[in-house]
C-alpha cells in the first residue's frame, strides 16, 4: 500500500493536471522562519525595543499590559520610537524621515524594515538551513505568489519574480505572471508595511478590494498555502471572502491546499483543515509533510517553464493585453487575419508564432506507471491488467500493443527489455468506466 506521501504526491500532482496550469503559492512566516531563522512578528517588535537603550529589557513589559497583542505593541512601539527618534536616537535615522508631512510611525517601521534586510539572504546559494528544499521550492514555477511578509526572501528564492505592493496590488492586471504579491506591504517601501492599529484598521477597508482582485487566482487556480496557520485572522479573512464565493454546499474550498508541518506524522492525517469565521464554517484540503522537498517536487512545473525566466512571460503578457485592448481597436497596427486563424485553430501555430517548442515528453502526457492503480481503487496492478484486458475482450483493441492517448512504452537502457510502460490520466477515466461497467468509447 502506498504511503501517505506518496498518496498525497500523486493528489498534488493530479489537481495540477486537472487545472492546466501553474499554482498559486500563497506563503506566511513560517517560510522565512525555516529557511533563515528570521523573527517572528513579535521577536521583531523585542529587537527593536532592545536597539533602544533606554528600553532594554522592558519588552516583557509591553507583552503583559497589551496581552501579547502584537498590533496593540506594535502601536505602542511606535509612540516609543517616534519619541527616542527625535531624542537620543536622532542619528540612528535618516534626515528625510523628519521631514513635514511624514507619519509619525515612519521610525518604528524604518526599523523593521533595516533589520529584516540585514538578515535577509542576498543570494539563493546563502540559504544554508535546508539547502535542498530552498532549490527545490525556488523549482517551482508559480504564476504568482501571495504573502504577508515584509521581506524580500522570495524574491531571491524565485529569480526573475517581482514584488507587487500598497495600491499597486488593487489596479494590478492579474492576467500576468511572475509577480510576488506582498499584500501587507514590503521592505523596499516602509510606509507601506501594515503594523500598527491604525495601519490593520486601514487593511480592513482594503481587504475586500485586495479579495476581489484575487479572487481570479483563487477561482482558476490550485492554491497551496506555506507558512501560516488557519488561526491567522488575514488569512482567515481572505479564505472567508474566496469561500463564500468559490465554496461548494458543504463550505469545502476544493482547490485550496494547506501545507502543515509536523513532527511526527499523525497515523492518519485528516484531508481536510476547518476553519470558521462570524459563526461560518469552511473547509479546505489539507497535506501533512514532516519535510517540504516531496511536496515542492511534486509542485514543480511538469512544463518548460522552468527553463523561462519569468520576466519574458511577463513582458510577453503585457504585450499581448496592450495588443488586444489597444493596438488592434485603434487600428495601430495592421492584422494578418490568416495568420490570426490558424493560431484560433490549431495547438501548434502560436507556440511556433512565439518560438516556443512543443514537447512530446512522455513523461509530461503519460505522467502514470503501473503502481498508479490505487487510483482505480486496486492495491496491485493485476486489478487495473484485467480491466486492460476486458477491454480487449470487448473491443478487440489491446490499449499495450501500440503508443497511444492511453498507454505508451519509454525505452530506459540499452538493453532489448529494458522498457517501461506509462499510463495517461486519461487511461484513468477509461479503466474507471470499464471497472463500473459503464459505457465507454476507445479514442487512441
């Protein structure tokens, strides 16, 4: 019997197939944390109340009187630095932050922003804690990437990845790829960072245009989230807001994946993680992993993208919506319409249009081998080889005899034998209608 990370690779690997294409990545502390030891959001706020003399040592303190709240010390926090900035600690910043017209939580979030880009990696190969996961995870070709974190780690993990921040998020074109989403603002504009209660409060107003506008990502992508806990109230949030529009009747959230890392592997992991919001509750999938690497090499692009730098997609992109919406109603540029047709047409003509090569790996058409017969509810693949074989009988086609859209066999070594039979999902469907004696129809 396959175990359970085996079973939940090939459910990975399957809802990638079935959505045809790139994963949303949505990423939270826990991936700076395991990856660099960065600060937790409170460990943050304690570093930055010690790099004050006079505050040594009290942040003990302000966790007891605001009940480890960390917006409600953060807020505090801000009065203290905008004091000490103006005070002893003038010179620990620069000039243009004393300027007219800029807010007085400028100092503390200066801080925060310093600090996280000190430690920061600036390079992939200076991520020395798990280097086999950090390349697998930076293998992975998302379309795009959302996350609370204020660093820029991503951004070195994914190569070629932008950040997107602020308002910029709300008049984005979602239509393109490549982007890292910092939805609680980033290091490269410390005005922009959510941390106090004024900043949340100010969220809350946005949160519902920042949903709208990824709720595409949600509605036609598989999302995995990273990092982030169901307890989290901006993740909840967001959740809530996709759910009550993609959720089916039971409130499940069917192509949202959350990641968990444990310890120790509960001996049956539930599927699913639940989690409520104003009395309404949701369900998403869920996978346990005591390492990330299988699930990261199951998210890996089955396609060449991985050898595209996301920048050319990118640009390809906005060329392509520029094109359409203004180049071509404007009369700006003249249209070869047979060429315009046979792109409408047939698979072939646009990947050659752009110079793109079509692959005809078998690996990426027939992704399955003969112990993928768990799919169809048998634990060896005897059961799957008599439905194989039923077919036969009925049809008088024998799916083994040929490389077909079902089955197909992969040369492995020099030797005569030395050949490996591979199955297509859709052989999957086939068999399945044959095993509950359903009508079928052989399409090689």
């Amino acid at each position: 019997m396959p175990s359970y990370s085996q079973r939940m690779d090939a459910k990975i690997r399957d809802v990638l197939l079935e959505f045809e294409c790139q994963p949303i990545l949505f990423m939270g502390s826990g991936i700076p944390k395991r990856y660099f030891e960065a600060p937790s959001w409170l460990e943050l706020l304690r570093i930055v109340l010690d790099g004050m003399p006079v505050h040594h040592g009290k942040f003990e303190y302000y966790y007891q009187k605001h009940s480890g709240d960390p917006i409600a010390i953060g807020s505090e926090l801000s009065d203290l630095v905008f004091e000490w900035a103006w005070g002893a600690g003038k010179a620990s910043f620069p000039e243009a932050l004393f300027e007219a017209g800029m807010s007085k939580d400028c100092f503390l979030k200066s801080l925060v922003c310093d600090h996280l880009s000190k430690v920061t990696p600036g390079k992939r190969e200076d991520f020395s804690i798990l280097p086999k996961e950090v390349a697998a995870l930076s293998d992975i070709r998302p379309h795009a990437i959302i996350t609370t974190n204020y660093d820029h780690s991503l951004e070195v993990i994914f190569e070629g990845y932008v950040p997107v921040t602020g308002q910029t998020i709300i008049r984005y074109n979602t239509n393109s790829f490549g982007e890292i989403f910092h939805i609680h603002g980033d290091v490269s504009e410390p005005s922009s960072i959510v941390l106090t209660r004024e900043d949340y409060e100010e969220w809350k107003d946005k949160k519902k245009y920042i949903s709208a506008k990824l709720l595409t990502y949600f509605a036609e992508h598989p999302v995995f989230i990273f990092g982030y806990g169901l307890g989290d109230p901006n993740v909840k949030e967001i959740l809530r807001d996709i759910g009550e529009l993609v959720a089916d009747d039971t409130g499940l959230i069917d192509n949202v994946y959350q990641v968990i890392w444990v310890e120790d592997l509960p001996k049956n992991p539930p599927e699913q993680a639940v989690f409520s919001v104003d009395g309404k509750e949701f369900r998403i999938n869920a996978v346990y992993a005591q390492n990330f690497q299988w699930v990261f090499e199951a998210l890996k692009s089955q396609s060449a993208l991985t050898s595209v730098n996301p920048k050319l997609v990118r640009a390809l992109a906005a060329r392509t919506m520029k094109l359409i919406r203004h180049d071509i109603p404007t009369g700006s540029v003249e249209v070869d319409y047979d060429v315009l047709e046979r792109v409408a047409d047939q698979d072939s003509e646009l990947p050659n249009l752009l110079g793109i090569a079509i692959t005809n790996n078998p690996n990426h058409t027939h992704p399955l081998n003969n112990s993928s017969s768990q799919r169809l509810g048998f634990n060896h693949w005897s059961g799957a080889n008599k439905l194989v074989n039923r077919v036969k009988d009925e049809t008088g086609v024998d799916l083994r005899s040929s490389d077909n859209s079902y089955h197909c066999q992969i040369k492995t070594g020099p030797g005569k034998n030395s050949k490996v039979r591979k199955w297509s999902l859709k052989s999957v469907d086939l068999l399945q209608k044959v095993k509950s004696d359903e009508e079928y129809a052989i399409e090689l």
